[in-house]
C-alpha cells in the first residue's frame, strides 16, 4: 500500500509545509544512536553527506507529489527511516563499480567482459607484488639498477624460440611501438587483404599513421601475390608487414603470402618482415581438439623477423603485448621513447611470468591454463551443468518464462579463430504469454543484469540464451543460490 502525500498547489501548501517541518534535524540524525554503527563504518563526513542526500531527496519528492510512505506505523520522517535510506545510499556508493560477472554470453575470451582469468598462481604472484617490494628494476646479482623485461625475457624466449623479446601494455602498444621505432617517415608494405579493424577502434592505417609511418597497401581485398610485394619495395621501405585476420575470413576466389615465400622475398632485399598474430599462441591447439591457429614459434621458424601478440587472448595471461625477435630489432625498440610510455607495471609482469611458466609443463596445461581448460570443456559436462540448473531457474522465473536446455555453440571470441565454434550446452529462456515477448526478454535480461553478480547472457532468436561453458562447478553454487533474488 502506498499513498501519495502532497502535492504541489496552494491549496495544500500547509499540509506540504506540516509534513517538511517533521524532518528531523541533521544533527539530531548524526547524533542518534542508530548513526553510530554507520559513523563506525564509513565515518563522519560520509554519513552527514548521506543523511543530507537523503533528506534532500525527499523533500523534493514531498514537493513534487511523489513522496511514498509505505508503513503507516512509522512517522515519515522517523529517526530509522532517516538512517536507514543513508545507510542505503552508503552501501550504493561503497559497491566497486567494476563488479565480478558471470560471462553466460558463449565467448569464451569476451573483451568486454576482461578477456583471459588468470589461474591461481598468477593471482597469487600479483597479490604478492601487490603487498611486498620486489626487485622490479633492481640486479640481485649486481646490486645495480636493472631492467624489467629482464625478469621476464629469457622465459619468452624459452617457450617462443625467439632471440629477444619485451612487453608492453598490449598488443595494439606493441604494433604502435614497432612501427614508431623501425618505420617512422618510411614506408610500411602490407596486403590490402590484411588491413584490419579490431573492435574498440584500431584499425592497421591508423595505428600506421599515429606511428608516422606511410601504408604502402597492394594487392586487393580477396588475392595478393608475391610479385605485388616485389613491385612495391623501394628505397623508402622499412618492413613488410603481415597481419593475422584475427576476427574475419576471407574466402572463395582469395590468394595470399605465405611467409615461406615473403621472408626470402624480404631477405633479398634486405628488410625485416613482421607479424602481428593478434592471438599468439604458444603451443598447437590442435592437440586438443581446438582448431588450429599459427603458433608464435612457427611464425618465427617461418621466417619472422618481429612478431607481436597479446597476453590475454589465447596466451590466457593478463591484459600485455609481447614484442619477439630479432635481438638488434628488439633492442631498437626498447630504446625508443614510447616504450617508456607504453611499458607495464608490476602486476602485469607479476601475473605473466606464472602463466608463462605453465607452459613448460603441456601435460597439464589443459587442467591449470583458465582459458584452455574453459575452451576445452566437453559439452556433456556443460550439458550436465544445465542439468542441475534447471529447475532452480524455473523456480526464479515463474509461469511467465519456459527455460530448456538446447544445444549451442561457444565462441572463442577476441576475434581468435572467428569462423570456428565450439558445441555446448545452456539455458534457453521464452516467454511463455501471449505476445509482448521482445520486451519480456529486456526485462529479464535487466533482471539478471541487477542479480549480485550480474548474469550476462545474450537475446538470439526470440530467446534469451545463457551458455554455461564458463559456468565452473565452483561457480556453480553461488549461481544458483542468487537466482532466488530475480526480481521480475
Ligand atoms: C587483438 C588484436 C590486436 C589488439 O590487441 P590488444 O591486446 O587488444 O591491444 C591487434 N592486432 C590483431 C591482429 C589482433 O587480433
């Protein structure tokens, strides 16, 4: 029940004026022992903000005509009331606006949703790097300032094959630092085919450009050959460029070079070739049933003079872009300014170094890597999964929605290997009345969105779909456990 007290004319501005005058004093308020647990928590100068913020909100709701006082066994404006809606307003303001989720989307490595989770031994690195000093830039060995990438190179190239290597704050850092360091008022030669678009706005002739570098495209959209490379080296050149179409596919009538054929090409000439490899990953997916994608080593075994790819793609480690190579390149690279600018902190390298360290045992990669085992999950198990999530969800839904299990298709996602799926499993949730039903599943979707942890699943087809791949059993019970909090 709820009433309206009110509302805005002359003819009741007594009784608006008599209901103001019950609103307590702020001092009074603060001073109350119902404020003291909240003054305990948050402190002084945070509570008076909140009790005001509160009373102010009412006051233009009891001017408006919207003031609602539910319980007509309180006052109004009753002590408890008034701490109350302030220790409401703290808890709001106190929540972290970056908030766990569960990614129910089907990607897998959802850039919007933070990409690779890290495995416990890299969360434990960086809580410790977190708490304690570390030899960051500091030589054990020589008392003497030292060098980050040190701590972190030999293992790149361990696992990579290749002489040299550096990090930076990620991969779209490590193409622009590249090309400002090797290409910078000399031109860059890459494949029409190749001239790439990621999501969130980098695009190869515009990182091109901010390098001060000039695109030297050839060929066409679908066939590029090696005699288009050939014709467009000059003495202008600094490096012929290769870029993995990460998040498209270019079929049908279509030719490209391979590096087989371009790194002798450059050779001759006496030019570096790069790659940006988007994904990077160290070890063969195909072991595991996944599809095949170019392995950094292969890349450089093929011929690569520089190779750049991310650290949170199909690596599975933090947000970085790895830089390998030739060790003159890299040494180069190192000198320019912006690597200053674009090197990361700490944690990152905290959280690599263990995530690369798990590469040296692949039997058990597949167990202890987050996003390989995520990848590699049978979809019986996730089948199995939505099982035992069913009915709890259909309890939380009511009458008006009909949640199924249906079989569906993961994707790997940060443009990884785009034309490729893996089979799963999920809950599809319809609405069950007559029509209305596009926005019974915004509202729905609003529902999950407002759950604790967040539910993000997507709307395909009539249906809103929630893919539990990336539900973990140890997900699994505080998933269940919200869902009585669905407010419909
Ligand atoms: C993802 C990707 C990038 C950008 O990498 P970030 O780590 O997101 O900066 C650049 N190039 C290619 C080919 C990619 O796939």
């Amino acid at each position: 029940m709820s009433e309206t007290v009110g509302r805005a004319t002359e003819h009741d501005a007594r009784a608006l004026n008599t209901l103001l005058a019950k609103m307590p004093a702020v001092e009074r308020v603060i001073a109350s022992a119902h404020a003291q647990p909240l003054i305990a928590q948050y402190g002084r100068t945070q509570v008076l903000d909140a009790i005001r913020a509160a009373q102010d909100a009412w006051r233009r709701d009891v001017q408006a005509g919207t003031f609602e006082h539910e319980n007509k066994d309180i006052e109004p404006f009753a002590l408890e009331r008034v701490i109350a809606a302030a220790a409401q307003r703290l808890a709001d303001r106190a929540q972290s606006r970056l908030r766990p989720v569960f990614n129910l989307t089907g990607t897998v490595l959802h850039t919007n949703l933070g990409r690779a989770l890290l495995p416990d031994e890299a969360v434990k690195a960086v809580v410790q790097a977190l708490t304690q000093p570390a030899n960051l830039e500091f030589d054990l060995a020589s008392g003497k300032r030292g060098d980050r990438d040190d701590l972190i190179d030999a293992l790149i190239c361990e696992l990579t094959g290749a002489e040299a290597a550096t990090v930076v704050n990620n991969n779209a850092a490590a193409v622009l630092l590249l090309l400002s360091a090797l290409a910078t008022r000399k031109e860059v030669v890459v494949s029409r085919g190749e001239l790439v678009e990621i999501g969130g706005a980098f695009r190869i002739p515009d990182i091109m450009s901010r390098a001060g570098a000039r695109l030297r495209e050839i060929g066409t959209t679908n066939r590029t050959h090696l005699k288009d490379y050939e014709a467009a080296i000059n003495p202008r050149t600094a490096l012929l460029m290769k870029v993995h179409c990460s998040n498209y596919a270019i079929s049908g009538f279509t030719k490209s070079v391979g590096l087989d054929e371009l790194a002798p090409l450059a050779r001759r000439h006496g030019l570096p070739v790069a790659v940006d490899l988007g994904s990077g990953t160290l070890v063969d997916l195909a072991q595991w049933g996944l599809p095949a994608e170019p392995t950094v080593r292969a890349t450089i075994e093929a011929g690569a003079d520089l190779v750049t790819f991310s650290g949170d793609k199909l690596l599975g480690g933090p947000q970085a872009g790895l830089i390998v190579g030739r060790k003159d390149m890299i040494a180069k690279i190192k000198k320019h300014p912006l690597k200053r600018a674009l090197r990361v902190g700490k944690l990152t390298l905290a959280a690599l170094e263990p995530v690369l360290r798990l590469y040296r045992a692949p039997e058990f990669l597949q167990e202890r890597l987050t996003t390989l085992r995520l990848l590699t999950r049978p979809a019986m198990e996730i089948q199995e999964a939505a099982q035992r999530v069913l009915s709890p969800l259909q309890r939380a839904l009511g009458e008006t929605y009909a949640a199924n299990i249906e079989p569906m298709f993961s994707q790997i996602g940060s443009g990884a290997l785009p034309v490729d799926v893996l089979p799963s499993s999920g809950l599809v949730v319809r609405h069950a009345g007559k029509g209305g039903s596009g926005r019974a599943l915004l509202k729905l979707e609003r529902a999950l969105y407002s759950l604790p942890r967040p539910v993000i699943g997507r709307i395909a087809d009539d249906a809103l779909r929630m893919d539990l791949r990336c539900l973990e059993s140890a997900d699994e019970p505080a998933f269940v456990a919200q869902l009585t909090e669905l407010r419909l």
